[in-house]
C-alpha cells in the first residue's frame, strides 16, 4: 500500500470518527431535550380579548356612519319637538266639563274661598260655573253678596259664613247645615226625572293676594302683622276647618298663592315669606290628617300669570310691563285646576304662571346668601323709592262704593315679577 492509500485511509477513518462523535452528540443533546419537555407544563394559550360592550358596540356603529347618525338625532329631537307641541294643542283643545246626571242636572259641587271681588277668585269661579260646576261662594259682607247676585249666574250660589269670628261654629251653623243637608239627599232636575246626589268634587282656598309695601322687619307695625296674618294664613285655616267635616271621601282642597318672591325669600318682604310657607307647613300636615279619609291636598304655587282685570286696568293707567317674557295665559290655571278637581290622584304641587318653577329651584338649590345679594340692588331701590306711608295709601284706599271697592279689590293683585327686578 502506497503512502498515498494509507493517508486517503486515515483521514476516511478520522471523518467518521468525527461524524459518529457528532451523532452521539446530537443525540444526547436530542434526548436530554426530550426528557427536559417531556417534564414541562404546556403554554397557556394567548387570552381572548372581552367581547365589546353595547355601548362600544354602539360608539363604533356611530364612528362608521356619522352622517346616519346626525340625521337619525335631528328627527328624534323634531319628533320630540311635534309631539310635545302636538299634545299641548290637543291638551288645549280638550272640552273640560264637569260630569252630569242622566237627566241633565249638574251633580259636581265647588265651594270657593277668597276675596270675592278679587279677579283671580272671581275669574275662577266663573270660569267653574261655565265648566259645568255647581260653585258655592263664601260670602262675609253684604257687599259681597250683592256683587254675586250681580253675576247673574244660575248655578252661581252664596255661601255666607264668616270664618274670622270668635265662633264660627255657632254663629253660622245653619248654613253649614243648610249645605250639608243639600248634600246628603237627593234632587230631582224636573218632575218624573230620576234622582240625583250632588258631590262635593272641592274646596279651593285662595287667600289674599295683595302685596305689602317692600319694608324691613324693623319698620313693620304690629297691626300690619295683625293683618296679614290674618287674611293670609288664619282665614284659609278656619275655612278649611269649618269645612273638613263636610268634605266627602275623593274630594280636594285646593290652595293657591303667589310663590315667586316667597321661594326667593328675598328681603323686605317679610309677610308674604313667612304666610306663604306657614301654609305650607299647614297643608302637610292637613295632607296627612286628610289621607285616610280619602281627602286630597294640593298646593297650586303661582307665577306671572296675565290677569285681564288687571291687565286691562294697567292699560288704562298707562303703565306698562318691562318685563321681556310673556306672562300664562289665565285659561291654563283654569285647566289645572279643573284638571286636579277631577283627577283620581291629586298632584301635591301644581306650578302654574311663568318663573313659578324656576324660582322655586333657584330658591331650593341656591345658597341663600347669593340669591339675597343678586336682588339687594333693587330691592333697595325700591324700597327707597316707596316709604311707608306711600306703600300703605294704595292698600288703604278704600271707599264705602261698591264701585272704589271693586277697584282697590282688582289693584290688590300684584304679581311678582323677579325678571324685572333683576333687569333694574
């Protein structure tokens, strides 16, 4: 053998020698692998992503289709828009009468509390009587009654007591019992007509309306106290107690009163604040005496409202209102108050008149303080503008005419106007 054979020999011998090493190798690392897997927990799988909420759901839908979107929203607030606008008119539109017997005759009974001259009070039992209502007035002075006999209302009747006196009880008994004698038995429209009770739907309270000059507490005299407590807050409530035992079970007790400058409690105003929420006190606790026998309790709070009597007295003097807003038509208290008489559940509150709900949560939510120095300007300047004697010569002109009384009784109402104040 040549040394060339043997050197092609040995270098074979060493490649596979090499090779086999190699092997080995790759087959030792190979098992120590699969013995070091084999001894291993397997990956756990990726986590799913939550599935998208509605609201992501629905937030992508809008980001895709932002034109659909805009004009989806633009017919909802349209809709929205007719709709409430559609119900108003048809609200508007609905007859209100009151129910009647088979025969014809008026069978829903409505006994009216205030000053009867006054042209909300008389507006509104008015606007009853022609609704349909037999309307009982409660009379204190002659005057008063000859000026319901002016009226010339067949279903327009006198209900005179006198709920301010020492004892009412004994005093004007009879007509008490006279009006619930008329309730217990039956009428007949006509001869041969079948029989019909009368049903006491309500008492409407309404008390005196007119405003006292704008005054500090200090400049306030006693008999001004005496007064306004006395028309304002002590007749409502012995009217209302001559009358609950009377009342029927599904009757209401209505009370309306300005709220404006009383949910503001703005100052120099001292009597109107302190009688209007005396009554209200007054009727939540009548609401929960009452709520066993079946008697409701509403509290009708009232804002701007266009009075004609008053309107159309204003123009004749030649005052006008600065006021930007439009004031409630009167014909929208008519229809509440028919509304709450007829209702099988009586709402609790009733606001009625342009600023009564709005000034009632400014005057609940805002801090005192800052309603006070928002109005002290002109609430100052108009209590600078009219002294006493000035504020008191309007409420105490007062002739022994039917016809002066009759105008001192329309100038009474004065409703509070807070957007003029704050433009002052």
């Amino acid at each position: 053998m040549t040394d060339a054979q043997h050197l092609v020999q040995y270098a074979q011998r060493q490649f596979d020698e090499i090779t086999a090493s190699i092997e080995r190798h790759f087959d030792q690392v190979a098992g120590q692998l699969r013995e070091s897997f084999s001894h291993q927990r397997p990956p756990t799988p990726p986590k799913r992503l939550p599935p998208p909420t509605t609201y992501q759901s629905i937030e992508r839908w809008v980001l895709r289709n932002k034109a659909l979107t805009a004009a989806a929203v633009a017919f909802l607030v349209t809709g929205s828009i007719s709709a409430v606008v559609y119900i108003k008119s048809q609200d508007m539109k609905r007859k209100r009468r009151a129910r009647k017997s088979p025969s014809g005759a008026r069978t829903d009974v409505v006994v009216v509390a205030g000053a009867v001259a006054n042209p909300l009070t008389s507006a509104l039992y008015l606007d009853l009587e022609r609704r349909g209502f037999v309307v009982y007035v409660v009379t204190n002075t002659p005057e008063d009654e000859h000026y319901i006999r002016s009226q010339s209302r067949s279903d327009l009747h006198i209900l005179s007591i006198h709920p301010g006196e020492d004892d009412p009880y004994i005093t004007h008994q009879d007509s008490l019992d006279r009006f619930r004698h008329m309730l217990s038995h039956e009428h007949r429209a006509f001869d041969h007509a079948e029989p019909h009770k009368l049903h006491l739907r309500g008492l409407i309270l309404v008390p005196d309306t007119s405003s006292s000059p704008p005054l500090p507490i200090a400049d306030i005299r006693p008999s001004d106290w005496s007064d306004a407590l006395n028309t304002r807050l002590l007749n409502p409530i012995t009217t209302t107690q001559l009358f609950l035992p009377i009342l029927q079970p599904g009757s209401k007790i209505l009370l309306l009163t300005p709220s404006v400058t009383p949910s503001l409690q703005l100052p120099l105003h001292s009597p109107e604040t302190t009688t209007y929420h005396a009554l209200e006190s007054f009727l939540r606790t009548l609401s929960t005496e009452t709520k066993p026998s079946g008697v409701q309790v509403s509290h009708f709070k009232l804002g701007n409202i266009d009075i004609p009597a008053v309107t159309a007295r204003q123009k004749r003097e030649g005052v006008h209102s600065t006021s930007r807003f439009k004031p409630t038509p009167l014909r929208q208290l008519h229809d509440a108050v028919f509304d709450q008489l007829v209702a099988k559940r009586a709402k609790k509150e009733v606001f009625v008149g342009r600023g009564s709900w709005t000034y009632h949560i400014i005057g609940k939510f805002m801090p005192s303080g800052l309603v006070g120095w928002m109005m002290a300007p002109s609430t100052a300047r108009k209590g600078t503008s009219k002294n006493a004697s000035g504020g008191r010569k309007e409420l105490g002109n007062v002739s022994s005419s039917d016809d002066e009384r009759l105008a001192s009784s329309v100038g009474s109402i004065t409703w509070e106007k807070v957007d003029q104040q704050l433009g002052e």
